[in-house]
C-alpha cells in the first residue's frame, strides 16, 4: 500500500500545481479536477492520520512493558490506538 500511497500523493501535488494555473477555471475540466483535489486530500489526511496512529501506537507499546501507573495508561491508550488504526483503516479501504 505504500507504493499505492506515493502515487496518490504525486497525483495530488501535480494537481494542486495545475489548479493553481487561473486559466483553469474556465475550463470545462475544472469541477472534474476540483473534485479529484478533494478526493486526493481526503484520502491523504487518513494517510497521514495512519501515521500518526502508528507512532502513537508504538510509543504506546514501549510504555506498556512497565508495572506502574503509566504503563497502565498506556495500555489504555493501546486499546483506543488500535481501535482508531482499525476504523482509519475501514476508511481507508473504502475510499480507495
């Protein structure tokens, strides 16, 4: 999926670039890229927010390892991490 990930960032930034051309919006092209734009950022933002989940997740797990209260936290913040991963991912699959 990372390889399908790159893509689809490449693709929103020479998007972007072309949308940033005012000669675009006059053409009949522009509701059809406008609308990719915004299909592009939607799956990029779950993208970065699987990143994030992950390291979260990871710093989580470190933590965990321990017998005090902290480790009982995280533990508690694994469980929330792993359940948001499973819906960013839901989401994510979906939209691709």
């Amino acid at each position: 999926m990372e390889a399908k990930e790159e893509n689809l960032r490449q693709e929103l930034t020479a998007l972007q670039a072309r949308l940033q051309d005012p000669s675009i919006f006059a053409s009949k092209e522009y509701p059809k890229l406008a609308k990719r734009q915004d299909e592009l950022e939607k799956i990029v933002t779950l993208f970065d927010e699987r990143q994030n989940l992950n390291e979260a997740h990871r710093q989580a797990t470190e933590l965990a390892s321990g017998n005090d209260e902290l480790a009982a936290l995280a533990q508690e913040e694994l469980q929330s991490t792993e359940t948001a991963l499973v819906i960013n991912e839901t989401r994510l699959i979906e939209l691709l």
